[in-house]
DNA sequence: AAATTTCTGATTTACGTACATCAAAAAATC
DNA sequence: GATTTTTTGATGTACGTAAATCAGAAATTT
C-alpha cells in the first residue's frame, strides 16, 4: 500500500495537523519539524493522492487560451478543439475559456494576459507573438503564480515554463529534404510560398527548408519568398506569376496557409511540380489524393490542446510532466498514410480559408 | 455545479441508497424506481465522479501485458516502456505486470491468456498471434468480463475491445510512395528485407508497399522477399548476396528487424541505394545521420504502452475512448527531423540486434 | 519567573462515492 | 386479511486529503 498522511505522521513522530502544515506549505511549523516531516516523506516515497486532494478543495482549474481571431484555419481548428476539450471538463476538473486577439498585435496580447491573471487562473496557454512586451507580460504572469505555457508560437525569452508546438526550424529542414529527395536530378527552381516574414515560425520553417536543401543536394534556385499573407486569392495570383515567370519551376514549398489558392494555380499547370505544405485541411487532403500535392507537414492541434491541458494542470499542482508524452511531433503526411476524415477535423468555408 | 448522487436522489425523488443501487447494479430496484433514477441521471446529465469513486473502492487496476520473449528489440523496448509506465503506477491506480511467451507460439499465447484472466484483471494487453486458438482465448478473456486490447500485432476476428497499433498496410504503403519518388526516374530494381513472410504485420506491410510502389511509379521490378528472421548476421548475408547479383539495385525496404547487418552490407557497397527501413534505434539513427538510410518508419512503444493503458482503464470503468487520442501514429523520420535522443530510448547490444 | 508569542496536537467537517446494516414500507402470496 | 417476500429509506463508516478551530505545550521575550 502508499503511505498515506497518517503514515508520515506516525513515522515523523508529529500530528496530522502538523504534517498538512508541511505539505500545504502552511506556517506555525518550526524548521527541525519541518524538516523531521519532510524527511519522513522522503524516506516512505510518499506521494500526495491529488484526486483525493482535489475531491477535498473541490477544485477547478481555470485555464485560459489566448489564440488569434481572424480566419486563419490553424486557429480556427485549435478553437474548435479547445470546444472538443471543454466537453470534457467535468471529467478532468478544468474550467476552459479563450480569449482572442487580433493576430499579431502584441500590445492587444499583453492587455488579454494581464487581463486573464487578474482573476487568478489556474494556468494560461498563449500562441505569443514575438516582441519583448509580450515577454514581459508572460514574466509577470508567472511571478503571479500563472503557470504559462506558449502554443504554436514559442517566446522563449519569456521565460514561459513549456512551449507546445513543433520545433519549426525541424520542419521546415524536413520540407528541403523531402524536397530534394523528390525532385532528384530534376533541375529547375524552387519557390517559397509564406504567409508572412514578420512572423516567427515562417521565418524558422524558411530557414530550415534552405539549410537542408542547399547542405545535402545539388545546388538549387531557391526564388525569393512569395508573400501571400495566408490569403487563398493573393496565393494563387503570386504562384500564377511566378509559374509563368520562370516555365521550368521545380518545387513548391508553400510553409503557411492560403493552399486552396496555392492548388488552384498549380492545377492550371499542365507540368509536374512537386509541392510540399503545411496542416492537413480538406484542402490539402483532396489535394494529397490529387496528386497535387506530395507531401504535407501537420502539426495536430486536438494533441498540442490536450498536452497544453495537462501540462498547465501538472504546472499547477507542481508536478514533473512526461516529456516524451508532450513532445508534439511533425506529421508527415502522403496520400498512403492519411489518417481517416474525422468529424472534428479542420474544415475550412468555401471560398476564402486555406 | 456538476450534480452529484445526492442531487440524482432529490431529483428522483428517491433515498442516496435506491441510487447507488441503480448505479452499482445491485438488486433490490423495482424496475419502475430504477426508471425514474435513470431518467433523473439522464436529465441532470449526471456523470459519475471517478476519481471519488475510485477513492471510495481503493479501486487499482491491475493490468497485464502479454508480450514475446527473445531479443527483438522493438519488443524489449515495449518491455522497458511499460516498466517506465510502472513506474507511475501509484499515481494512476494501475499495477502492471508483464508476461513474456515464446514469440509465434499460439499455444503458450493462449496458455498465458487463460493464466492471466484466472486472476480476473482490469485488463490485458496482448501482442496477438494470428491463430484461431488465440480469438478464441481473447473472446474466452471478454465474456470473463477483462477488456481485451491487441497490441502492435491486431486479430481483429477476436472481438478484442481495441487495436493499438499502427495500420501496417498504410506503413508499406507509405514506404512504397516514398520509394517511389525517392528513386524517381533512376532505373533498377527494389529489394524487399523482412523477417518473415508468416508473421501478419510483414505481410502487411509487404503487401503494402508493392501495392504503393506499382500502382503510382513507373514499373519496377521487386525481388524476392529476403527473409532474415530478423537477425543481422543473416540479413547481412542476404543483402551482400543480393548486392552482388544485382549491380543495378536501386533500393532496399526493410520492413522488420536486423537492420545493423543491413547497414554493413550497404555501406561496404560503393555506390548509392536508396533505403527505408522500420523502427528507430540507435542503428537506424546513426544510418540515417550518415546518410546510409533514407528514411525510417516509426511506432513509438512508449506511446503504444501509454495509450492501452488508457484504453484498458476506461474499458474497465464502462467509459468511453478519446479515438483521435488514442490514434497511434505512423512516425516518418529523415535526418532532418530526428527527435533528440532520451534516456528511454531503444539500446541495443552489441554484435547482434536490431 | 512570569508573560507573551510561536508552535503543535487533537478533533471535526467536508469532498463524492461505495458499501453495509437494519428498520420500515410496499408488494406479492396464501 | 394475514403472512411472506421484495423493495426502499435511513444511517453510518470508509477512502485520502484539505482546512478550520481550539486547547495545550514549548519556546521566546520581558
């Protein structure tokens, strides 16, 4: 059996009272009491039932989100999952709420933290937006006793305790391999569809893609990056220019949204480019089985909300987390290894989305 | 406020003990009484609190694993998994045990299976052999009221509650797609290296792959299986042999062990063969790293381990399974997006291994 | 040594459920 | 209608921890 409270307190020689004092990290305990109590749980392996401490303080974690608004798929998507998740909420004891911001207005994301610890939650996941203030705001959250995980995007300078996410610099380091490896000896250039360079995970995924494609493979063009600000329209009239531009185009790696214009333009194509992109979206999807697309990378947002999840609840209660548990991994995906279509699945509106 | 039993009783109209009955599934209940609790649970949407009830009962789980004996290391790094998972077992109300028969042999299979259900646990995970006798075991195991679920190997005519494991159809597939664009125009033909043709998973995967690899590609030619018991003495024989007969081999897939004797071989060969194997080892990875293998396919024990323990616990409390959490993964890893490497990690021996 | 402050013990209630016991009520049987 | 059987209610204890209260002991200060 594990050894309970009264267990530690018969073998530490002190009252019950005495050792909830120690544990609770209440005062009016001298520090050789302490100190006799916290030897006696060392030495019995004691480990506090947090079901049967939760069931005692009733306790909810309040946890808050704080994600973009705007049409962006990816967000959209963990939206939705944070909703699947809350249904699950009575189950695990949290208390889920989103806050959103405009995309990539840091000062709106320092007045959302501040305004989420306010009222003492009991952890807070971020998608973080690169700037110091942000950083700032995230440290004070913390020196509050707000465990602070950032999602998606990371800012480590902030000192958050975990980030969930891909390593994007790994990603997009992926993206040049599968590309070289799929293009061959086949000679032509390469072009770079981003949504934006003032972010940071587009940045990395550039980077990633350029190191491991210049490194292991046969020199290659690699065109400068098309902008296409996550928008399927201005995708599809940039990859349309640069298609006629330069009639020997090789590859694509498109490492933000706005594919459905992206597959539109390629479509009009009668040659073969090999293209590459990032989340499994209906789009990509149709387009993976099309053959339009060869590859997709994928980051699932349903497991970087559960790992936030219970992450910010170990935080909380001060508990080591599984590492490899809470590694998010890098989907790859082909059209043999497509997972089947869900109901909880990103689906975008026709028209305008990824 | 979640509702409570008490709640249910008020609501009902009925004392606590009519309710825990009805809950309990204990006689005693007028099949009208037992109605209106069911109605009051259903309109309060009542779910039961488990944490409190385990608390109550001092409910453990205890759960077994049937695995192969012998040294395949993906097996052994099942083995050490499960005593990482052991390792928490306090803490999530399990008590794991672990028996290991003789790999393929159905009759010590089912032997184990009827030991283990005489000492009725909360369920059992087993590495299936596909065998007549085995269903019968696993349903004999089910209707003894122990959830069942397969691991890494399925025997879906069992009736078992669940399959963790990944699709090995999908995983040959993927191999064969990536083949097929990795080799692109380059002429010559394929080599397959599998343990054995009469285990279910290799055929799987073989089937798989051919199926990829001749359906989306050029034709090519693939040779005959080469079947090294997964053991790398042998496998590196076959290859060497398999080298030499023929100079134009233009890649090599193996889809189960032995994958140290495939490395030697190869890389004693001069010139390039494209190649994809299963399983990240310290083999495969230091292959990949050197550019000796091309890409490996990945099942990751410690999340296979993880999830039929999840799985199992919610068989036994009647609840139901998060599906897309309990989706095991095909891991697609390049140089390029190789996890760190961890303590747990799969260590092989010396000599002979994987 | 007396007065004060700080620590410690003993005890109680609570969380939501399980389970057992015994009495009382209702239903079924004769 | 009396008897037996079945069903229901009332109540208490337990699980392991939290949190509060109050009395008493020990340490510290005067």
């Amino acid at each position: 059996m594990r050894p309970t409270v009264h267990d530690i307190a018969a073998s530490a020689g002190v009252s019950l009272a005495t050792v909830d004092r120690v544990l609770n990290r209440r005062p009016g305990v001298r520090a050789v009491t302490r100190e006799k109590v916290e030897a006696a749980i060392e030495t019995l392996g004691y480990v506090r039932d947090m079901a049967a401490a939760n069931l005692a303080k009733s306790r909810v974690y309040p946890l808050v989100f704080i994600i973009p608004t705007g049409d962006n798929p990816f967000m959209r998507g963990l939206e939705a999952e944070i909703a699947v998740a809350g249904l699950r909420s009575p189950v695990d004891r949290t208390r889920l709420s989103v806050l959103t911001v405009p995309a990539f207005d840091s000062a709106a994301l320092v007045e959302a933290i501040d305004r989420a610890v306010s009222d003492v939650p009991a952890g807070l996941a971020v998608v973080a937006v690169d700037a110091p203030e942000v950083a700032a705001a995230i440290a004070r959250a913390r020196s509050a006793g707000v465990p602070v995980v950032t999602l998606v995007s990371d800012l480590a300078a902030s000192g958050r305790d975990h980030f969930v996410g891909i390593d994007n610099i790994a990603a997009g380091r992926t993206a040049g391999s599968l590309m070289g490896r799929f293009l061959g000896g086949r000679p032509g250039p390469v072009a770079v569809l981003a949504g934006s360079m003032l972010v940071r995970d587009h940045r990395e995924r550039l980077q990633g893609f350029t190191a491991a494609l210049s490194q292991d493979f046969e020199p290659r063009v690699i065109l400068d990056v098309l902008e296409g600000q996550d928008d399927p329209m201005l995708a599809e009239e940039l990859v349309a220019i640069c298609c006629k531009a330069h009639s020997d185009l090789a590859g694509i790696y498109s490492l933000g949204a706005g594919n459905s214009g992206l597959v539109t333009a390629i479509s009009a194509q009668g040659r073969p480019i090999r293209v590459i992109a990032h989340e499994l979206t209906s789009h990509t999807r149709s387009a993976l089985k099309a053959g339009l697309i060869d590859a997709v990378l994928h980051q699932d947002a349903g497991h970087e909300v559960r790992s936030a999840i219970r992450v910010l609840k170990a935080k909380a209660d001060g508990v080591a987390v599984i590492e490899a548990q809470e590694r998010i991994r890098i989907d790859i995906f082909l059209k043999d290894n497509l997972p089947l279509e869900q109901a909880g699945d990103v689906r975008e509106p026709i028209g305008r989305d990824d």
